[in-house]
C-alpha cells in the first residue's frame, strides 16, 4: 500500500510538472556545458589574490595548452601556491616534470601534443557526464550535491584488485596523479579515486568540498573522503562506502556525518589546519540535520525535489529538499 502511495505521489509530481509547462520527458537541464579547469578547493582560492589568480590562470591554461614555458611571479612562496594549486588538479598527471629558471617554468610532457588535447577532451566529457546527471534548471543546492553524490557512487566498482597498503605518507594523499583518469577509463577505484572524482565534480557545480584524509584503524589502512558546505555548515561524507553492492543504486548511509559520528567508523582524521590554508583551517563538522539518512541503503531522484529513499527495513520514503522533510 505505501508503495502505492509513493507511486501516485511520483506521478502527481511528473503531471504538475507538465501542468506548468515543463515536459516530463524532455526536463529543462541546467547544463553545465564546459569544465572550469582553474577550480581549486575554497582555501587555496581564498589565498589568492586578483593578481595571483592571474598567474595561477596563466599556469593551468600554459598545461592545458600544451606550452613549453610560462613566466612566474617574482615571489616565490606565490609560485609555491600556484604550484601546489595546479597540482592538485586531476589533469596535472599529464605534466612529467617541470624546472624554474629566471622566473620561467617549463614544462615537459608525458603524453604527444594530439594525445594530450585528446586526454582532456575525454575528461572533461566524464567530468560533464556526472556533474549533469539529473539536472534541472531550478536545482537548489542540496539536490545538485545528492545528484551528483549518487552519481560517483554509481558510476566506478570498487577495485578489488588492488592490493596496495594504503597508508598516509602515500603520495596519492596528496595529488590525484593519474588516478582520476585511470578510474574513469577502468570504471573501478578506491576511496581516493572517488574522493577526487567527488570534490572536483562538487567544485565545479559551485559547493564548496575538500578532499580529507586519516586513518581508518578497523581496516589499519589510510581512508580519504570529503567534506562538503551546505546552508553555512560543513559535513562529512563518503561516497565510496555509500555504493552500493551493484553500481544501479547509492546509499547515504555516510552522507553528511558530523565529526563524532566519523570518529564511530573508527576514523581519525588529519588536522585540517595542518594541511589547508587560513580562513578554512578550523572546519568542524558538528550539524547533525543529516541524521536522518543513517538507515537509507537507497536513494534515487524522482523530480521537483524529490528523492525516493528505501531503508534497510525496506520502507520507502520521500525525501524533500526544499522543505527538508522526510515522510
């Protein structure tokens, strides 16, 4: 019977939709149509200033471009920043070395000129794919991050194959490398493929997130997961363990924890303060609004802000955004 009822409401919500015009088969998207390849996690745009976003500017376009040289500031410990911002993007991976010399950095390449441009098209296109799925053009906030959350969820297996020992002195705790590209060509990763391939999604849709790391003592490896900003607060969360067993559906099981629950999945976490800079160096996540998605295995978008949510009794519920309610 509740399964009924769920269903007339989903259609009630599809005709309204076409009452006021819109087409429930043909939704208005709100595309994102291009990557802005200069996004960079809020505590490193924070420290930069007109001017040093200009040059950091004129570093990521002289990589995508595939230059040889490009002119740095003066103030070396600007040049460090700009660096340190470039690489952590996910396209960096495409750089094998670089030198200083009076204030020019050249590049060398670990890919052909037409291979490279290639490479970027293709993540882009991926990147594209996961920050559109679902959109609609009166999206608010909360609905482009759950969209997009359940989105990476569903898109990569988790890379049982992999046997590394993951531990927090490992480069890939600090700079994507080629992971994000390696994951979007296998479709399989671990917690860091999907971190990075969350909080670059989640910048470019304008939310602020942080790509965060510690240590899980239940399995005496390193974990990565993410830190998003919703309504002024920050949240934690962790989409590699919300996929689920199959890759058709997504929980949110772990979606916006604070720090002490956190701290239960016997995770201990860096100092943020340690490794991002100021204003951002003392986020805490203690808003425990999200707790009413600690029994949701399951979610899918239905329209106009709503989600369909299945427990792990197996009850269904709808989940509205806008009101924030769970019935």
């Amino acid at each position: 019977m509740k399964r009924f009822i769920i269903l007339i409401l989903a259609a009630a919500l599809l005709f309204s939709s076409c009452a006021s015009g819109k087409k429930a088969s043909q939704p208005d998207y709100k595309k994102i149509d291009k990557i802005n390849h200069y996004a960079v996690e809020p505590d490193k745009a924070a420290a930069m200033d007109e001017n040093d976003q200009k040059y950091f500017h004129k570093l990521v376009d002289a990589m995508l471009d595939y230059k040889d040289s490009v002119k740095l500031n003066s103030n070396n410990n600007k040049n460090n920043l700009y660096l340190n911002a470039l690489k952590q993007s996910p396209y960096y991976f495409l750089v094998k070395d670089y030198t200083i010399s009076d204030r020019y950095l050249k590049f060398t390449y670990n890919y052909t000129k037409e291979e490279h441009k290639d490479i970027i098209k293709y993540m882009d296109e991926q990147f594209l794919d996961i920050i559109n799925c679902d959109a609609e053009m009166d999206d608010n906030s909360l609905d482009t991050i759950l969209k997009i959350y359940g989105c990476v969820a569903k898109s990569f297996e988790y890379d049982h194959d992999r046997t590394e020992d993951f531990q927090l002195d490992m480069p890939i705790f600090t700079y994507p490398s080629d992971e994000v590209y390696n994951t979007f060509q296998s479709k399989k990763g671990v917690c860091f493929s999907f971190a990075y391939i969350l909080n670059y999604s989640l910048l470019q849709a304008g939310i602020e997130s942080f790509c965060i790391h510690g240590n899980c003592h239940a399995h005496n490896q390193a974990h990565m997961w993410n830190i998003f900003k919703y309504d002024g607060e920050y949240f934690n969360c962790d989409v590699v363990w919300d996929r689920g067993e199959e890759k058709e559906y997504a929980k949110l099981y772990h979606f916006g924890k604070t720090d002490a629950e956190r701290t239960s999945d016997t995770l201990t976490s860096i100092n943020f303060a340690a490794t991002h800079y100021p204003p951002y160096a003392y986020i805490k996540c203690t808003d425990k609004r999200f707790s009413i998605f600690r029994g949701i295995k399951k979610f899918s978008y239905i329209s106009n802000h709503k989600f369909l949510l299945e427990d792990f009794e197996n009850n269904e519920k709808i989940f509205d955004t806008e009101a924030f309610t769970l019935e």
